[in-house]
C-alpha cells in the first residue's frame, strides 16, 4: 500500500480537475468508479488509518489478501 484512502480519492479529484482546466473541448463533469482496491488499516499517531491502493499486479495468487471493491461518484457542483 502506498496511500492512505483519502489521498486516492483525492489524487483521482485532482486528476479530473486537472483534465477540464487544460482549456479542451471537453469538461468532465461527474465520474462512477467501481475499482479493485487493496485495503490495510494501520494505526498511526492518533488512531486508526484505512491505507487503500489499486492492486500492485494484475494476477492474484493464493496468497495475497483478497481484493475489496470501491465504487465511488465524483460529479462537480454549480457555485453558489
């Protein structure tokens, strides 16, 4: 795992945010993601941290944990 579950979702934000602000013809509005994550919780200073990740490899063997799922919506809200 290389990131905790916040920051992914975060660097997956960012990426489309990046993508509308490059002034192309297409602006990505909302995104559904339904991805195969790695999940691991950690205690850090102050509690308990979920660390979750796509998978490292693309072929599962007996011995890595089993796979958990995340399915996530990401749509841009109007400004007030």
């Amino acid at each position: 795992m290389r990131r905790s579950l916040s920051n992914m979702i975060a660097e997956i934000g960012s990426g489309l945010l990046g993508a509308n602000a490059q002034g192309t013809r297409i602006r990505v509005r909302s995104i559904v993601l339904d991805l195969p994550i790695e999940v691991r919780f950690d205690m850090v200073p102050g509690g308990l941290d979920v660390f979750a990740d796509v998978p490292v490899w693309r072929w599962r063997t007996d011995f890595d944990h089993p796979l958990s799922r995340l399915a996530l919506t990401l749509a841009e809200e109007e400004p007030a």
